[in-house]
C-alpha cells in the first residue's frame, strides 16, 4: 500500500468530523439541542476522545486532548455525560467512509487480481451492568457474564477490516456474514474471494454467496460425510440444488504439517485455483485471528471507556477504524522494508514491529487531526514511516505456539 493512501485516509477523517454539527446521525435520538451551544468541552474533542483508542485511562487522556486544544479543568465525567448525546452511528460512519474509501484503493494486494476476504467472528467481555446485560445478552456458565457478538470482514493482506458488525450475544455469526455480504456488495468489493471456517457452511450459506457474485474458500467439518466420502485423490467436483437453483463446487482435502486431513470446499475452479495452491490460500485466514488480536490486545477493545450501550458501540467502532488507519501504515512501512531488504543478503525476511509502532502511529494521528497545517501533517506522517521502519522483526516461517482462548476480562474498567 502506498504511503499517501493514509495520508488521505485520515484527511478525509478529519473533514468528516470538522463538519459533524450538519450530520443528521451525530446526536442520539431525543437530544436535537445537543452541542448547538459554545462549551469549553466541544463536540469535535468528544469524537476524537472517542476515536483515540489507546492504554491509558480516561481522564489522562482527556487531559492531554483538552490541553492541546487550550481547554483545562475538563473531568472524565464530563466528558462520559456528553458522550451520551453522540450517536454510535455516527462513529460507524466515520469508519464506513474510511472503510468505502479503502476499498477503493488500487495499490491494495490481490490473489490473481482478487480481494482476499476473511470474515470471522469473535465475543467481546463486557461490564456485567443492566443495560448491557439486557441489550446484549449473557454467556457463560448461569448465563451471567454480559457478552457481545462481534464480526469482522477483512483483507488478509492488508490488514483493513472492510466492515465491522457488534450485535447482541445471540445473533449467530453467519446471520452478521450476511450483512457483511451485503456491505461488501455495496461497496464494490463482490468479486473478492471469502475465506471463513468450519462455522460458516451450509448449502444456503454457499448459495447466497454465489448469487451475490462472490467465490469462496470454506472449511468444512467432519460432519459433511456425504462431501467428504466422494473426494477423489484430494480433489473432487460436486453439486447441490437449492429453491430450483444447480451450484457447482469443488471439495478438496489438504494435509497439515502435524500430518492431519482438513476439508474445504471451494467455488474456484482448478484453473484458477490449484490443487497446492489451496493450503496457502487457505492459511490466509489466520491474519484475521492476528487482526483481532490486535484489537483485542493491541488497542485493548475490551478495556471498554463506558459502562453504556451507546459507549460500548462507540468504542468498538472507534478501536476498528483506528486498526485500520494503522494497517495503512504498517503496510506502507512494510512494502519499504521489503524494497529495501531487497538488495540484502538476509536469511528472513523483515516487517514493521507492530507494538513498537503502534502508539506512534495513534500519537500522530491524534496531531494530525487537530492540524490545520497540510505540510505539517504531511511531514508528521513521514515522521511515522520512519518509525516504522526503525526497528523492524525478522518474520520466521513455521512458527505454531499454542492458540490461548481465555474468556475472562484482560481489563477492568476501574483501569479507565
């Protein structure tokens, strides 16, 4: 990805919230007064509170936006009443526009011309108050740990999260595929290629990607016998029928490395995609587990700033945009460390240290959107890929730790 796509990834951020007091979707339903009187604490400093996602508490956070802006004297709670009034749609829009124009960009990596898509769901611990338990629902063991669902769809290249969607506990993950189908549909983005696990298939599930215009790669579980005892030397053809409508796929069987059979089905065909070809497209998924786990640990996505509704959903929105705008500049960063190890004799190849560059890139982008300066933004992002690009990893390959599930909260919101 080129270095310029974040550059005005984020300008058009910054327009978007400089004319937020005209956006139809800011106020919460029931404040139509909301933010038309001239306070100290003002409505352009809530959303970048909001959209500043990073470890620190709340009220020193606060503290250095408000400072910066020549406004003191600001508490937390303040701020957490003024919240209230600014709609999580409007947050959602900001990153749907970041999102669209991502997903537009041409210098994104492709699979023989094709976006690489994986759509993968996930639980988020949240604060067991009424309103949440009532709204999202409960997991766990009594059904007494307040819980939301939360779904993301995301280029296993790049990094960006396409579309994002955080429902009530009970909504099944494929029910949120489908409106992650119909997003990506909407913005372009129906010829990409859709990787998603054993969760995900059905014939319906397979359909419908089809009639929307999308390949995929599937794995299946054991449980499909009848697909599974058809495959010939790891490569067979089949077909269904559904409401009056003949599919056409493939069912392949491919061998890990520990020596055990996994099963995928796939529309692709075997010119477009071989047989070897499978396992590594397959293995693409696993960097939208890495995505979340830099939402989750990274930015600490749980370590929610409210114990609200409206919080809850302005935070998650705010913690995905802001993984993308630094997905834009990792990439960047990345593709330069590889031009420039090019002409080494390196026995790894290099990428961009992620926590190293995280709170950098957060920094500047909370700068650059208060600057009214385009040099001086300009030179701010320079500043970025420099740092980016200061310490970077050796990536060494056939690395497997042990994959942690652990349910309890990683933070407590006394923290914010």
């Amino acid at each position: 990805m080129q270095r310029i796509t974040t550059q005005i990834s984020v300008s058009k951020l910054r327009k978007s919230v400089k004319k937020c007091q005209s956006n139809e979707k800011l106020r919460v339903k029931g404040f139509p007064k909301a933010f038309t009187r001239k306070r100290r604490l003002s409505v352009i400093i809530i959303i970048i509170m909001i959209i500043r996602t990073i470890n620190k508490s709340l009220q020193i956070m606060l503290d250095e936006i408000t400072v910066e802006n020549g406004v003191t004297n600001v508490s937390k709670q303040a701020f957490s009443q003024a919240r209230q009034q600014i709609n999580p749609e409007f947050i959602r829009e900001l990153y749907d526009e970041n999102a669209e124009y991502l997903a537009g960009e041409e210098s994104v990596k492709t699979w023989k011309g094709k976006r690489v898509i994986a759509i993968d769901g996930t639980t988020l611990a949240i604060e067991n108050t009424p309103e949440l338990k009532e709204y999202f629902g409960c997991s766990g063991r009594g059904e007494k740990s307040a819980t939301a669902r939360a779904s993301l769809a995301t280029d296993v290249f790049e990094g960006i999260a396409y579309d994002c969607r955080i429902s009530p506990y009970k909504k099944s993950e494929v029910e949120l595929a489908d409106e992650h189908m119909k997003r990506l549909s909407e913005i372009g983005l129906c010829k990409s290629i859709i990787l998603a696990d054993r969760g995900y298939p059905s014939y319906e599930f397979m359909g419908n990607l089809l009639d929307n215009g999308f390949d995929f790669l599937i794995r299946i579980s054991r449980s499909w016998t009848t697909v599974i005892s058809e495959i010939e030397n790891c490569d067979s053809q089949f077909d269904y029928e559904l409401n009056g409508v003949r599919y056409d796929c493939r069912a392949v069987t491919i061998q890990l490395d520990n020596g055990e059979c996994e099963y995928l089905v796939t529309s692709l065909s075997r010119e477009v995609l071989s047989l070897d070809e499978t396992k590594y497209l397959y293995s693409l998924r696993w960097n939208i587990e890495t995505k979340y786990d830099f939402i989750k640990n990274k930015l600490e996505l749980e370590n929610f700033s409210g114990k609200t509704r409206i919080a809850v959903m302005q935070d998650f929105y705010a913690a995905v945009l802001i993984s993308n705008i630094a997905a834009c500049a990792i990439s960047a960063a990345d593709e330069e460390i590889e031009q420039a190890d090019s002409s080494k004799n390196l026995k790894h190849s290099r990428k961009t240290n992620r926590n190293y560059a995280l709170s950098h890139i957060v920094r500047v982008f909370l700068t650059a959107m208060i600057e009214t300066d385009d040099k001086k933004r300009d030179k701010l992002f320079d500043q970025v890929y420099d740092f980016c690009e200061r310490a970077p990893l050796s990536v060494r390959p056939n690395r497997n730790p042990d994959r942690k599930v652990p349910r309890s909260k990683h933070f407590h919101i006394v923290k914010r």
